[in-house]
C-alpha cells in the first residue's frame, strides 16, 4: 500500500501525462508484494481509448518516473482503459454511468438503508439501473420504493456490460417503421 504523500503525488503526476496526451486519468491501483508490484494505471476520454494512447501515456509516465519516482523499489507499470465492466469508486464515475446497469455489493442488506420491500430488503448486492448518483451517494429506484445507500456503505461497484437478446434489434426496427 502506498502512503496518502505517494499517493497524491503520483496522481498529480499521473493526470499531467494524460492530458497532454489529451486523455484523463479515470483510477489507479498499485498491487502486489515483494518483485511482483504493479501500478496500473487507468485513462479514458469520452470517445474512448485505443493501444496508441495507453502506449503515450506509459512512455510520457516512464520518462517522468525515470527522473522523480515517488515510488520506492521495483514495480512494474500498466496502462490501460477501464474496461466495459469499469470498476466504480469515486462519485464523478457513478455520476457518469446514472441510467446505466451497476452490479453493487454493499457492507449491510438494503433493510439498513431503509428499503421495506421484503424482496430486496435482504439482499447485500445490488444489479439495477443506477437512477441519481451525487457527491453523498447513489439510488436504486426498486418497484415503488427508493433506495438511497452512501457511498460508505459500498464495498465494491461497477458497471455491467448488457448485450441484446436475439431479436431484440430487429423488433426495435420494425417498431420504427411503423
């Protein structure tokens, strides 16, 4: 785990790399232990990210890391998209994804945010369309009832890729032809 100090710092330096590369820094994680660390670093940009603007934004990152690494020891650095499945952690990344299907896990069942409904006031995770997101928290619109959960109380979130059924496309065309 790297101190909050680290942290910022390569933060800071981390989002100077990827505007210039006109993209913008979306997470970052550093795992592992001993030889085997890794700082993955994660960039995005509303018409999306392709291998050209990973390899900038790694090149741009390893010649600033090459002068002044906050980081102490051995690692390596990965830079990549967040994926279709992205993982959501801060606000500004479920602000972004309101209308869309999240998969949520939550600390306690939905009963402890206030959720009467017995077919969902028990479950600890959540596969619904994300309704309003703010700097608090998140919303579930569940049959008639609201759930409003904290962003304290989310172990893990992230976006769910859907795929239409067979036959889905064509029904939606003929309807719009009519």
């Amino acid at each position: 785990m790297l101190s909050t100090d680290v942290m910022t710092k390569l933060e800071s330096m981390i989002q100077q790399v990827a505007q210039d590369q006109g993209c913008e820094l979306y997470d970052i994680e550093f795992a592992g232990v001993g030889g085997r660390r890794t700082l993955r670093i994660y960039i995005d940009r509303p018409e999306g990210v392709g291998i050209a603007d990973c390899s900038s934004v790694s090149r741009g990152l390893s010649e600033l890391l090459d002068v002044d690494d906050p980081i102490e020891g051995a690692y390596d650095l990965e830079v990549s998209t967040p994926g279709i499945e992205r993982v959501l952690r801060k606000p500004w990344h479920f602000q972004r994804v309101i209308g869309k299907k999240i998969q949520t896990r939550l600390l306690k069942p939905l009963e402890a945010y206030g959720v009467q409904n017995k077919k969902f006031s028990v479950m600890k995770q959540v596969s619904e369309t994300l309704a309003a997101a703010d700097e608090e928290g998140i919303e579930f619109r569940l049959e008639e009832e609201v759930a409003k959960i904290p962003f304290s109380a989310i172990d893990r979130a992230k976006v769910l890729f859907e795929t239409e059924a067979k036959g889905e496309k064509k029904t939606e065309k003929k309807k719009k032809k009519k």
